[in-house]
C-alpha cells in the first residue's frame, strides 16, 4: 500500500523543498516498493541495485535523503558491505542524510552504522509511517540547519552540476562514462563531451587548481573558454593554444588548470589528443596490453604565448580509455604504510579494467574515495570505443 503523507500541510511542506531521495537494494520488488511509497508521500526518488551504482548515482545526483540497505549479494547478513557503502558515501557527501535498512537487525549493526555516519536506522520488513515520518523528520532538520551559507552552497553545488553534461554519452562509435567526486559541495573538476561533426567527437578531462568555490569558480570560466571555441575543436594543439592564452588573460598567475582533450574520428577511429600536464591516460587494449598517453605539452594559464603539441593513435574495436584527475591517483598518499602502494592507481585500473564490462568509472571513483578522508576531488571516465 502506498502511503499518502498525513495532512496537506505535510504533503505541501515536502513537495516545496523538493527532497529528493536515492533508494539502495539488491531487491527489484523492494526498490519498487519504497519508490511507490515515497512518491505518494511526495518525495522524488531513483533507485540502484548495488553499491557501486549507489556511489556513481550519489556523484551527480544532489541527493537530500540517503535510504541503503545492509546486505548486498556478496553478503546476506553480517552487513558489512553496507557499512562499508555508508562510510563511503558519509566521506563523499557529508551533507545528505543516510538511513539504512537491513532484515538482520540488531542493535549492534544499528549502532555499528551510526558510527560509520547514518543518521537512523529502519528494521525489514519496515512500517510504512514510521519510514515516512523518518524521511520528513531528516529533511526537516537538515533543511533548518542549512542555513544561509549552506542554501547558497546546496545552490552552488546544482548549479555545477547543471553545467557539465550528464553522465553518460553515446556518439558514433564511441560511449564514454564519467563520475566525478567533489571533496566538498562544489568541485574543481571538470568533464565534458559533445559532437563536433557527424563523424567527430570531442571529450576532455580537466582540473583546475585550488578547491572548493575558488575551484568551481574557475571550472566554469575554463569550461565557457573551451566551449567558446568550437571552430577549433577538431584540433586538439590548436585549441589548447587558444584556451591557454584566454585563461592566462582572465586568471592570476597562480591559476592554472591541467587538461586532457580528445577527439576521435569514426570513420578513420583516430584518436587525437593533448595533454597538457594532466595525469596520463591509460589505453587498454582490446587485444591485450596497454599503453600510456602521457603529457603532450604544459599545464594551461600557467605561461603566455606557449606552443602546444598533439599525438594521433589508433583504436580498434573493444579498446577502452581511462581518464582520472590527480585526486584519483593521489587517494592513497595518506594510506598506512602497509597498506600504500606507490603504483595504485595503475594497478587499480588494469585490474578492474579487465574485469569490469560496464560501471567501471563509478567503481574506479569509489575504490578510491573509500581509502578515507577524501581531500581532493576524485573524476574518472571510462571512453569505450564501439
């Protein structure tokens, strides 16, 4: 049954903050459930089945409401998976409220998920008021403790987000998928993809330096001086030329931005790229093997009136790029001795490169966040080729 919210007064109070709520279970009929329940009592859901998607959802979303279940595929009753899920999201997106959910309920993995960063803790099979009534009770309290500074921030953070492109784009011949990780409300990180012509496509990874609004600030300014150059799109060298010296005018000194631009043309299944200071690309073969596409030319905004080089290579079929901001190959520099590994990130990538068909950027950008404390922004994209 689908229950309705408790007076109009209620049901107006939820429906003007527009609350909206991610749903986390392996269970098809028990996500569909908690979404029928949650749109009648006036809350906007999405649902994912796992806690890879629930981590890449979380990325670009702007969830208020966080509800998670414990137990996941892998492991059907010590809730550890969940625990894990919840610390994971709590240090990726400190500001929405997690309520998890489990039909192995104790009072020790309701306080274990406490800890971990949930607010409140629902038994399966749930009562639905009590649910609902927890839900409202969180909004509330989040929505009073917001104040000022945070609406703007909450604000700031959408208005990012509506800046850069959804997460998924299919062009001919080529799928790219992207998840980025701000370590704060905003970020300074910044992806991108679009057409150029019927045979070309265009898709860039860049990261500015600075975080948090100083950051966002300057994503937006690079992402308006890229986007302001699209007669030059379809070469890398000359546009990298032209947005360097814009973004060196417009900036100080101090401010520069790394990038890696591409561009890749069906028919020919040419891959032109620059790289300019950003962290190298890693080219997966379909065939086996791998190859790096290392820097092609210096960081942009740093130096006035520098030359620019790009490099072609060819692709196949099957073959996947792997682009990263350097929050994804620095996650572990403050992991315990025992625990770092000076080549993580490549191992990493190789790894779940091989093994992962589809997702492989959300698990990429959640292996990473999870190592602990975020303290940069974390932006992985997965570009297939067809």
């Amino acid at each position: 049954m689908v229950l309705q919210a408790d007076s109009v007064a209620e049901q107006e109070t939820i429906q003007s903050g527009s609350p909206k709520v991610l749903i986390v279970d392996d269970q098809l009929d028990v996500r569909e459930a908690l979404r029928l329940l949650l749109k009648g009592a006036g809350f906007v859901s999405d649902a994912v089945g796992s806690p890879e998607e629930a981590l890449a959802a979380a990325a670009y979303g702007g969830y208020d409401l966080i509800v998670a279940d414990m137990n996941f595929t892998w492991d059907t009753t010590s809730g550890e998976e969940g625990l894990r899920l919840v610390e994971a999201l709590r240090g990726q997106h400190g500001d929405a409220s997690i309520v998890v959910m489990t039909g192995w309920s104790t009072i020790e993995l309701a306080v274990r998920a406490m800890q971990r960063g949930a607010c409140d803790f629902i038994p399966k099979p749930w009562d639905n008021r009590r649910l609902i009534a927890t839900l409202r009770k969180h909004w509330n309290e989040r929505s009073a403790a917001a104040g000022r500074f945070g609406a703007e921030l909450d604000s700031a953070r959408k208005v990012q987000r509506k800046l850069l492109p959804p997460p998924l784009f299919r062009s001919r011949g080529l799928e790219c998928e992207c998840v980025s990780l701000p370590a704060g409300e905003v970020g300074g990180d910044l992806y991108d993809f679009f057409k150029i012509d019927s045979g070309a496509t265009a898709f860039l990874l860049g990261d500015v330096s600075g975080k948090g609004i100083g950051a966002a600030l300057l994503m937006a300014n690079l992402q308006a001086t890229i986007r302001g150059q699209r007669e030059l799109a379809k070469s890398p060298a000359r546009l990298a030329e032209s947005v360097n010296g814009l973004f060196f005018e417009s900036t100080q000194p101090e401010h520069f931005a790394t990038l890696f631009y591409g561009v890749y043309e069906a028919v020919t299944r040419t891959l032109r790229y620059v790289n300019c200071g950003h962290p190298s690309a890693v080219l997966l073969r379909d065939r086996g093997g791998f190859e790096l596409l290392d820097a092609t030319a210096t960081v942009l905004g740093a130096f006035p009136g520098r030359a620019f080089a790009d490099r072609a290579v060819t692709v196949e079929p099957g073959d996947r790029l792997l682009l990263f901001s350097d929050g994804f190959s620095d996650s572990q520099i403050d992991a315990l001795p025992e625990e770092k590994s000076d080549d993580w990130a490549m191992e990493t990538v190789l790894s779940l490169g091989r093994s992962q068909s589809s997702g492989l950027a959300g698990v990429l950008a959640s292996r990473a966040a999870s190592g602990g404390k975020q303290l940069d922004d974390i932006t992985v994209m997965d570009v297939r080729v067809l």
